[in-house]
C-alpha cells in the first residue's frame, strides 16, 4: 500500500486555519502553491501541493501553510489531549479526540471523518481560541 504526505498531514483547508490562527511551530512538510501554467495571477491556473522541506518556518506569505503531521500537533498537545479512536458503522474509523485539565476532567469531543492530523488540528484550534495554548 503507497502513502502520500496528503494522508498524514492536515488538510489544506485546515492548514489555512492552523496559519491564521497562529502556527508557529516548524513543519516537516507544508503546503505550497505551484503554477501549472507559470501564471500565479489566475486562481485557475494554479494548485497547492505537499512539499518536505524539514524546519521551515512559516512566514506571512500566502503561498505557504504549515502542513503539520499528527505527531507534530501532539507535541503541541501533550499536556492536554488523550486520543480515542473508534469505528463506527459503515463510515469506516472517525477520531475523536478529547481534552482534560485540572482537577474536574472536564472534555471536549471532537470528531472527523478525515485524517488524525485535521482531528488534532480542530482541538488545537480550540484550545488556543480558550487560551489554553
């Protein structure tokens, strides 16, 4: 079975948010706009790409979104997410992913049909909308 980066990364759409909201860690992997036809000035013209390129910091260009792997994002999550991965029916497996702090565990659920990178991605959107991170 062939893997991509696409399937262990978070999704562009969810790497947009991660980048608004404040990314700052480096990424082994990132996604970056490519011209199919060497024209970046129509939408049409071009489309965004994984790209390995190991401690590259993200910067303020709109070409560029960190594209972190599952690991990546726990290490950011470390002090306050467990995991739970379950089946459920005919959907095949979703991941919901939880959080506990203090004393009264208090849990916020999450879950996703796509990958563990985009399920890890929304808890630490979350967070740091709380300014928990």
């Amino acid at each position: 079975m062939i893997t991509t980066a696409e399937n262990h990364v978070v999704s562009l759409e969810m790497a947009k948010k991660l980048k608004e909201a404040g990314w700052k860690k480096n990424t082994e992997f990132l996604w970056k706009r490519h011209s199919l036809s060497g024209n970046f000035t129509d939408p049409r013209e071009y489309e965004y790409k994984i790209m390995h390129l190991e401690g590259f910091s993200i910067s303020k260009n709109d070409n560029i979104y960190p594209a972190p792997l599952a690991t990546e994002i726990l290490e950011e999550l470390l002090c306050y997410t467990k995991i739970i991965i379950e089946s459920k029916g005919d959907f095949g497996i979703l991941y919901q992913v939880s959080y506990a702090t203090g004393p009264n565990i208090e849990q916020i659920h999450y879950e996703t049909e796509s990958i563990l990178s985009d399920a890890l991605a929304k808890m630490w959107l979350f967070l740091k909308k709380e300014g928990l991170i």
